[in-house]
C-alpha cells in the first residue's frame, strides 16, 4: 500500500497536479554542496573503477573510529535496505523466523516473505507509547528464531527505545543465541539520547545510512556493523550482486563524515521545528498522535478512521499520506512525513484536518 500511494502520487504529478507528499521519508533538503564536490573531484580523478566490495579502506577506518570497532567489523553497502537484505539473507536463507516489532517498516516483512522465512510480528500500542514489551518478545521466541529487528528510532512512529526495554531485549537475545538487526538509520539525528544495540556488546549488528543524516538518499550508500565471519559472508553476497559502491560516492561519504557534527545538527534542528509545527496543528483536532522523538514521521490516530480509504481520498485534495495499514494492522492511523518545505507541511496539514472536519 506505501507503494501504491507513492505511485498514484507520481502519476497525478504527471498529469500536471501538484501534490504535497508528506507519504515518503525523501529530505526535500539538498545534500550539503561540499559533498556532491568531492564526489565531483573524485570522478575527476578517475575513481570511476571497479573497487573492494568491501568498501574503500579509508572509509571504513573512519566509520570504525566513530563506532568504536575495527575496520574488519564494516562494510559498506549501496543504501541501509541492502544492508538489511544481505543480513537478513545471511541469516535466514536456510529457514527459521524473524521477530519484528509492528509498527514496522514494510521492506522487513517484504524481505522475509521473498526468503521463505516465517514472520512473528510483535504489536506496540499507542496506548502504551509504542513500548516494547520484552516478556512478549520472549514468548515468540523458540528455537527456530534466528533475528530480532528493531528499528530504533521507529519508522513510523518516531519514538526511541529506552535504554531498559533495549538492556532486557539484549539479555533475552543473548539468552537464546537470538541475532538482532538494529536499523539504526535515524539515530544520529534524533532529538533525544538513542541508544544503540553496539553499546550492549558485539554479538549483534547495525544498520546504518547517510541518506537520512545527510540528504543523501538518492546516492545509495550505507553499511554494516557486524562481526567479521558475517562482513566476510557480505563481502562474498556484494561480490556476485552489485560488485561495490561507486568510490566516488564514498570518498562523497567520507566528506560527510568530515563535517558530519556540523550537518547533522543543522538538520536535527530543521527537522525539530518541523515536527513542533506538526504537533501544535494536530494538537488543536481530534487526532491523538505522541510527539516524535526523531525525525521524520508522526503517525496520528483518528478513531473509526479507514485510513486506506483516506490516503487515496487525500490525493485528490493533494496531498498524500502513508496509511497505517502500511506498518502493520493500524487501520486507523497514517503517517505524515516532515519532509516538505515548513510552508507545504503546513498547508498539507490544514488540509488533512479539514478532510476530517
């Protein structure tokens, strides 16, 4: 269904009508221009070759040294959804079930069901401000359960795990020999503290993106964190797929994490005017929504709400919107994504409340 909106959204921009698309998390914001010049420069200096399928040297030394591992624990990947394809590939190609948290984002599922694997998804409520129960995680678990994936902070809900609920998830993981995935793309810009699964031990592995921290989503890199034997199983899966990421779109990269302190702030703090805009136009309706604590996403609740029906609707007043349906069994919330001009996100919400009026 995501999908399905995303299309129809294109379609009627085709057609000449303008849509304001809070459905997808693409930044509206532009890469920063220091970056798309030393992937310029590099190209000019003919780093157009084949390369390491395990990514360039200098680029991994610099991911290692900021998360406190070695450069033989990292790979790069061509964007966060290889990465969580390859790991999931590694693990479950031979069988077994993937617990994911719900609501979640729809590539998990849809990458389970292309590898045969089974799917146990574990509901949080709004009512419970999306809190992971771990004593439900263990109950799914069995013998067969080979990944836990979180996504934290949560796509579409924005909110972050505490660093409790994300000890005890650990502990139960470690206890039944579990591997967690942790798709951990929106943490270093979020608003509050994330903790990441890295800090609880070196047995599980981390997902990680510069689409999101840096408006680079249409560059396609991002990488791994993992044990060596699994980097080395990767290694071997990016060999007979796509070979490597393009080395000037890493050198593109390594710039990034150059000025990594300064962009990243800059866009927390855009994005945190955002979403305190979207939280004081939703807060005088109807609609129950718990603030974000990260960008991009708020997924407000309307009670009685059909929001398939809704989305659809919606794009004939342009604007479109992610149904809840998307992330799991949610039929009466959607997800507004903050990736608009600040004058779009507004107009775009005045005009999802008056279609609810």
């Amino acid at each position: 269904m995501l999908y399905e909106i995303n299309e129809k959204a294109i379609k009627l921009e085709n057609e000449g009508k303008k849509i304001i698309k809070l459905n997808i998390g693409d930044p509206d914001l532009e890469t920063p221009h220091e970056i798309v010049e030393a992937a310029y420069e590099a190209m000019k200096k003919g780093k157009t070759k084949y390369a390491s399928s395990l990514g360039e040297k200098s680029l991994r030394e610099k991911l290692a040294s900021i998360h406190g591992v070695s450069a033989d624990n990292v790979i790069i990947t061509p964007g966060s959804k290889w990465g969580i394809f390859s790991v999931m590939y590694s693990l479950l190609k031979d069988g077994g079930n993937v617990i994911i948290p719900t609501p979640y984002w729809t590539a998990y599922e849809l990458t389970a069901k292309s590898l045969g694997a089974e799917t146990r998804f574990l509901k949080t409520e709004f009512d419970s401000n999306w809190k992971i129960e771990p004593e439900k995680l263990e109950a799914l678990a069995d013998h067969n359960t080979r990944t836990i994936i979180l996504n934290n902070p949560n796509n579409p809900t924005s909110k972050v795990v505490d660093g409790k609920t994300l000890k005890a998830i650990v502990q139960i993981a470690n206890d039944k020999k579990i591997s967690i995935i942790a798709d951990e793309v929106y943490s270093d810009i979020s608003f509050v503290e994330t903790k990441s699964i890295s800090d609880y031990g070196d047995n599980h592995v981390v997902i990680k993106s510069f689409s999101k921290a840096f408006t680079m989503t249409g560059w396609r890199i991002g990488y791994i964190i993992a044990k060596k034997e699994l980097v080395e199983k990767i290694m071997k899966l990016n060999q007979i797929t796509f070979t490597n990421v393009p080395v000037f779109i890493q050198e593109a990269a390594l710039k990034a994490l150059e000025l990594r302190q300064e962009i990243v702030e800059r866009i927390r703090e855009e994005y945190q005017k955002r979403a305190n805009l979207a939280c004081e136009v939703l807060s005088k309706t109807e609609m129950e929504f718990s603030r974000p604590d990260a960008p991009f996403y708020l997924f407000p609740k309307y009670t009685g709400l059909d929001s398939e029906r809704f989305a659809f609707d919606l794009l004939d007043k342009g604007v479109a919107v992610a149904p809840g349906t998307a992330f799991g069994n949610y039929r009466e919330h959607f997800r507004i994504s903050l990736t608009a001009p600040r004058e779009e996100i507004e107009t775009g919400l005045k005009k999802i409340c008056e279609a609810l009026e």
